[in-house]
C-alpha cells in the first residue's frame, strides 16, 4: 500500500504522543484533526483492503501501519454484512472514522463472564476512545466503514480474548477464531 503523506504524517505525530505522559488525550487530539475533513481525507486514501475472509463474507482488511511497544496504527476496512465477535485490547483503542460509519457493540465483564452493554454507531468524523478493559465488536452500520485505529501499546505482542458470539465464552484470541465466530449481519 502507497501510504499518502497524511497518514504519513499522522503516524509521526502519534509515535511523539505516545511518549507524552497524557499520550491518550495527544492522540484523541490528533485524531479529531486528522478527522475532521473526511472528504479530503478519504480522496488522499489508498484503496480499501479487502483480504480478510470469513466463512459467511469478506470482512474487510486491516493494514498496520506503525507498531511498537507504545503506540500501534491500523487501517481499518470494514465491509457490511458480517457481524465481527467480540474482543479485547488491553490497551486504550482510539478509533476515529473518515468513510462510511462503523457499528461499535459493546460488552462489560461480569463476575462470571461479559454481558451486553449500549452500542453507537460511529460516523465518519467521529471519534471513539475504548478504556483498556474495553470489549468491543465492529461491523457497519449499512454500507463500508472506513477508519483509524490507534492503540496505546502494541497490539499484537498481547495475549487478547475473543469471546463466542452466542454463549460468550471467553478464549484467547485467534485469526482462526475471529472469523470463525463471524456472523451473517
Ligand atoms: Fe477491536
């Protein structure tokens, strides 16, 4: 992927952020600014990715673009249709949209496993910070979300959970396992 000078630039500034001690309220900051402008943003944008594949639909492609032990930054591609399952960070998610809008459901820890909280429904433009106990699934509200997510850490050096989209189980997180649990939206 030829990443645009935007983006470019974006990932510079969030590596310095990362460092700052108030790195969430940094990077919440830079995120509204590079948001702010979807149109602009979404011309400057590299085509949408589109290599993950579930057995009931493509669900879109992740593309990272930094990652290190502070700060991780991937392009999310979302398609619509599929219901992905739910899952951990264990770091602060930042996510901010620039096409489309993506379905955030949510979920809090019980004392014998997770139960549903209120979901939202982020429009390009917006801004979501998920704390580090977060426990969230995407999908669209209707047709592609496209949108940035940043993490306070590195991703994928932590062992996450993913949890069965009907008994809730909790497992450790897998590709295999995260399309496996994707569902006909
Ligand atoms: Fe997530």
């Amino acid at each position: 992927m030829k990443t645009p000078q935007v983006l470019t630039d974006f990932v510079a500034a969030c590596r310095l952020a990362a460092k700052e001690p108030d790195a969430r309220s940094a990077i919440v900051e830079l995120m509204r600014s590079l948001v702010m402008d979807t149109d602009s943003l979404s011309a400057a944008m590299p085509a949408m990715d589109t290599h993950d594949s579930s057995p009931v639909g493509t669900l879109g492609g992740d593309v990272t673009l930094f990652e290190d032990d502070s700060v991780t930054i991937v392009l999310v591609d979302t398609l619509p249709h599929v219901l992905q399952p739910p899952h951990d960070h264990l770091m602060t998610a930042i996510i901010g949209m620039f096409e489309g809008c993506e379905q955030q459901r949510f979920w809090s820890r019980t004392a014998d496993g997770i139960a549903p909280a209120a979901g939202r429904d982020l429009l390009a433009g917006e801004v979501l910070v998920i704390g580090t106990d977060g426990i969230h699934a995407i999908g669209t509200c209707d047709d592609i979300a496209r949108g940035i997510h940043v993490y306070l850490g590195s991703l994928s050096n932590v062992a996450r959970s993913i949890f069965h989209p009907e008994t809730l189980e909790e497992q450790p997180l897998s590709m295999a396992l995260y399309n496996d649990y994707c569902r006909a939206a």
